[in-house]
C-alpha cells in the first residue's frame, strides 16, 4: 500500500483525461459540494513500462528524460480535471495526487480513508466497447467505501430523477439501503415505492 497524503473523508475520483473521467470529475465536485467534503482528484503515472530497461537501452532512450514526461503528463491530466472541478463547483477544495502505481491498487488504497471513490465506466484501455473499464470493474469489487460508476446519461432530460436501490431484505442490505437515503435527501427527492410492490 502506498502512504497518501490526503485527508480522511474526501471525495476522491480517478482521473485519466478521458471523457468518461472528466463525467465523473463534475459528479464527484458536485457530490462533494452537497456533502460539503474535500474533493481528491487521484491521477496514475504508473511506470511499468519503464522498469525493464533492457529495452530502452537498446532503443537508445533515456529512462530519466521518459520519466519525466510520464510526470508532466500526469500533471497536465490534474491541472485539467482541477479546471473542470472548479467550473462545475467553485466552492469546492479541490486536492491533487500523482501516483506512480497501477491505478487500480492506487483507489482501492485510497478508499481505506475516502468519504466514497467516484470512476467513470471506462477509461483510456484497449476495452472500450466493455460494459465496465478494468479500473472501475476492480475498484468496486475491492474498494472499502461507497463506490460510484459514472455512466453516460442518457440525452433525455429526467423528468422525476430518483435514487434507484436494489436490496433483497438480507442485513448485508442495511447499509446501502441507508446510504441510498442519505443521497435522496441530500438531494431532498421523496421517498417512492416500486409500482409493482407497492408500499413496504
């Protein structure tokens, strides 16, 4: 596990500059805004690549000078989700990490501490057309907090937007069952029965 140095009960996202990463940056600073929680937007150079040198060496490459950029470019990946964080909730603070491990080990890490992790559905892997990216599909199944997949909306305006939960009475269903009341009345949405179940 590697040490982070951010504050316990954050909102922390997982950025990579995709697009599917940037829908979940604006979710998170919108849900830190509501819960009145710092924002941590966690970002992975992971450097795999470069730890065999065997074949920078005969490329001629200059480990170091790769280095460097896979930094600058991770940078350069927070600077722009720190913007859009900002547009979408000023008041938030907003926190940065650069991280140099697999990001899937980084959120899990961080989810130790977090308020809730945030991903998007997918990210920039080879697996575009996967219902579930390798990083968000790994996070939920490991993460130890309240985990949100940022999906694509869907472009028709929500006429009754709601908290859906599924929950099959057992008491493993407790806590998402609170955790899905306290959204709704953060965003003070009524409670509502299932049509075909009636009250309960």
């Amino acid at each position: 596990m590697t040490r982070s140095r951010l504050p316990a009960g954050c909102v922390v996202v997982g950025v990579d500059g995709s697009e599917h990463a940037l829908r979940a940056t604006t979710w998170a600073a919108h849900q830190a805004s509501l819960e009145r929680r710092p924002l941590a937007l966690v970002h992975s150079a992971d450097q795999m690549v470069l730890r065999e040198t065997a074949w920078l060496d005969r490329q001629g490459l200059d480990r170091e000078e790769l280095t460097r950029a896979f930094s600058a470019a991770g940078r350069a990946t927070l600077d722009a989700a720190c913007e859009q964080a900002q547009l979408a909730a000023p008041e938030v603070t907003v926190l940065t990490e650069l991280v140099d491990i697999d990001p899937r080990d980084a959120l899990v890490d961080r989810s130790e501490h977090a308020h809730a992790v945030v991903v998007g559905s997918r990210g920039r892997g080879p697996l575009r057309t996967a219902l579930l990216g390798s990083v968000s599909a790994s996070v939920t199944r490991r993460a130890r907090c309240p985990v949100i997949v940022c999906r694509p909306r869907d472009e028709r305006p929500a006429t009754h937007p709601r908290v859906l939960v599924g929950a099959d009475g057992a008491a493993a269903s407790r806590p998402v069952l609170e955790y899905a009341f306290a959204q709704a009345s953060l965003r003070e949405l009524p409670p509502e029965s299932s049509p075909d179940r009636g009250e309960r």
